[in-house]
C-alpha cells in the first residue's frame, strides 16, 4: 500500500540541496519570499558528508534525521523517495543506489558528466519501472518555454529552418570559482559553463527544436578565469531536415544577452529576456510567398518602397516568473507522479539527451572536428579521462 504521505530524503545540503530542504518546511526560501508547503511528502532525512552542514541543518530543524552517509540514509531512514544534489559525477551511481533499494529518484541536473555513465542510469531505470525518476529541469515549469514548445509542436510556424541561443547571462566573477573545491575542474564537474550553467538551457533547446544530428564547436578553456574547464562555448549544430541551429554561452559577460529565436518556414518566435515572446506568423509558408512575388513588384520590395507587412502577423505573449516556483512545481510533479500517477514534467532518462550535446561540443571543441550525435561515449570518457589526468598531474 502506497504510504498517505511520502517519506522524503535530500542528498547533499550545499546551495542546491539546502534550498529544497526549505521547500519542504515552507520555510522561507530568500529574503521575504515563502511558498506554499509541498503537498503529499514529508522530509524526514538528509544526508552530506560534510558534518558542519548537518550541523546547520539540523540546529535549523531538528526533527530530521541526518546521515553523513547517503547509503546509511537510504538503508536506514526508511525514505520513500529522495532528491539528489551532490556534484554532477555522483548523480547516476546515487541514483542506481536508491533505485535498488526501491526508491523513487528526482536528480538534479545535469543527468552526470558524459553519457556512458547516464546510460547506466538510464538502463537501470528501465529494470524498475515501477519507480519514479525524474530530472530536476525546472525550466521546463517556466510557462514562457512550454508556450514556446506548443507553438512548434502544434506546427504555427512551419518547420524549423534554423535556431539561435545566446545565453550569456550567466556571469561568475573569479570568487565563485574558489567556492568549492569542486567547481570548475575536469576531475570534481567535468566541465565548465556548459555542465555548470547552461543544462537548462541546453535542455530546453532539445525538448523544444529536437535533437540535432551533428555538432561542430569552439570553447576557450580558461579563457577569461582562472580555471581549467570552458568559460566561453560557441557551437553550430545541424538536424536531420538540414536546419541548422547556434548555441553561445560564457561565464565572463557582464552585460549578459539572452535571445533565443527560432525560424520556422511559416514564421518565427523571438525570446528576449525571458518574460515575452513575440510570435510573427506568416500568412502562407515562406517559400509560397517567394513563387507569388512577380519581378516588376521585387525592386519595390527590396528597397522598401513596398511593405511586407500583409504577409505576417505578430502576436505578444507575456509571462511573470516567482523565484523558485519551478522548482517547487518540479518537486510537487515528482511526488504526485508516485502518489497519484501524474506524468512526469521531466523523465529521468531525458537526461541524457542534453548530456549528449553537451558532451558533442566539448569533443568537437577538443578533437577540433565536427562530430555525430549519438557521441562514441568511449572515445569521450577516454578524452575527458585525459583532461582528469593532466590537471592531476599538474595540480600544485
Ligand atoms: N536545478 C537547478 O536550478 C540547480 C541550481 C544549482 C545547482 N544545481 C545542481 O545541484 C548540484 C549541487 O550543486 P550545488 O550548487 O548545491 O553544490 P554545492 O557544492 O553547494 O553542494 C554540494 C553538496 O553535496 C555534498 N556532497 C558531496 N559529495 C557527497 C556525498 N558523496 N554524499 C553526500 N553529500 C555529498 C557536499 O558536501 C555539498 O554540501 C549540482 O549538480 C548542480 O548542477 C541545480
């Protein structure tokens, strides 16, 4: 029997992990701003290896249980599900952990550092399909980007000729980096920007234009920051139906951009910011147009002397965003998917598919060539295994 309420655990309690612990008690989450408690689950345990974050936690509350070990959690806080917020590498053994003991797992992103270990997530999931496991995509929960994905998958602009992401929102000055131990190295994130910041991003490109076919790609590593990892990543993808796609990110932008656009043969959608879309429809597909256009009227056109303007129209569509409603929708997505069958916003074994561009770029970038999705996860693991060794070698 399906116990009334869920018994929850959280693995890790840094930034990520603490945050969720708040959600549960309906504590407040940032200065001033509180949400409602999630609905069909209790937290009881949490689990970090460092013990001045139980400590935190439990002066903070008390009644949890608290494990220095997560696999001491997992056998011995009697936990219905559990969140996994540790460094990315540990995400998929974590989650094969729990899933062998029966319980149901929502991962936070990225899936894990290259694909060939999701994959053994992922297979593992499919041995126990009668648990939950989901992948904290929170954006996904951002309405702006569900309204987007209608618009494509209900075909309003046609098929996709191109798409354009430039996410350089994500500014770190020099001291994030000396955060934690961890951040920006090849051995503790297997990855900069790409791993760290942009999954999200990545993630909603995928889930919204689909997966493209092949990948060519510059990174700087370092570029801007003492680090080892990409800072700065500009990558050109192609699809299956010959469109093409551009992805640029960095962590070293000030004045951060974030526009995400997308041309259809029957319009295009502009996402500037990410509070509005600005729809421009096509009254026939583009191609038509161009046959209609007789050449005595092209002159008039080209110079501007005629509008284009009977040819499409535009439409606004406007949205609010609540800090840290998308992770609250996620979380109360994952329990009412176990309590009652709802279906999952994000798919644990979804996560694979932005692991895989991203793996793509970082091996065009090193191997300087284009390369073909699905990656050869054997010839990544050994690449980045390289880039392990070398900062080993090399560490002071
Ligand atoms: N979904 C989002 O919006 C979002 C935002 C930020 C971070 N994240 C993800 O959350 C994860 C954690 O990031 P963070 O910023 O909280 O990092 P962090 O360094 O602040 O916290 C990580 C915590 O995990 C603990 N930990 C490490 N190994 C452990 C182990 N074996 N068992 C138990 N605890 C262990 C560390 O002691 C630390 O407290 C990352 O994968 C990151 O990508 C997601």
């Amino acid at each position: 029997m399906r116990p009334e309420v869920l018994k929850i655990g959280v693995v890790g309690l840094g930034q990520q992990g603490s945050f969720y612990t708040k959600l549960f008690q309906g504590a407040e989450i940032r200065a001033g701003v509180t949400l409602p408690k999630l609905l069909g689950g209790e937290l009881v345990a949490v689990s970090d290896m460092d013990p001045q974050k139980l400590e935190e936690i439990s002066g903070a509350f008390p009644h949890l249980a608290c494990f220095n070990d997560y696999k001491d959690m997992l056998d011995n806080a009697d936990v219905d599900a559990v969140l996994i917020a540790t460094p990315h590498y540990f995400h998929p053994s974590m989650a094969i952990e729990a899933m062998q003991r029966d319980i149901h797992v929502l991962v936070d992103k990225p899936a894990g550092v290259f694909t060939n270990d999701v994959q053994k997530m992922n297979d593992f999931s499919c041995a126990k399909p009668e648990l939950q496991f989901s992948m904290m995509f929170n954006q996904r929960c951002n309405l702006l980007y569900r309204k987007m994905k209608d618009i494509i998958d209900s075909g309003v602009i046609g098929a996709v000729r191109y798409t354009d992401w430039t996410i350089t929102t994500w500014w770190r000055p020099q001291s994030y980096y000396d955060l934690s131990a961890w951040r920006a190295t090849w051995a503790g994130e297997g990855g900069g920007v790409l791993i760290n910041q942009a999954p999200h991003q990545i993630d909603l490109w995928q889930w919204i234009c689909g997966m493209p076919s092949t990948v060519y790609a510059k990174a700087g590593y370092g570029s801007q920051r003492d680090i080892a990892v990409e800072d700065d990543v500009v990558a050109l993808v192609t699809y299956d139906n010959g469109a093409t796609g551009v992805f640029r990110t960095c962590t070293h932008d000030m004045l951060g951009t974030d526009r995400f656009e997308i041309l259809g043969d029957k319009g295009k959608i502009v996402v500037e910011g990410s509070s509005k879309i600005v729809l421009k429809k096509l009254v026939e597909s583009e191609n038509v147009i161009s046959q209609g256009i007789a050449k005595d009227e092209v002159s008039a056109i080209l110079q501007g002397v005629a509008s284009i303007d009977q040819y499409f129209s535009e439409e606004t569509f406007e949205f609010e965003s609540e800090w840290g409603k998308q992770h609250f929708d996620v979380i109360q997505n994952f329990l009412d998917a176990i309590n009652h069958g709802s279906e999952l916003v994000a798919e644990g074994a979804e996560g694979i598919n932005a692991l895989s561009i991203t793996n793509a770029i970082h091996l065009s970038s090193w191997l300087d060539r284009e390369v073909s999705l699905p990656i050869d996860g054997d010839l990544f693991e050994a690449e980045l295994n390289k880039r392990i060794q070398q900062e080993i070698a090399t560490a002071p």
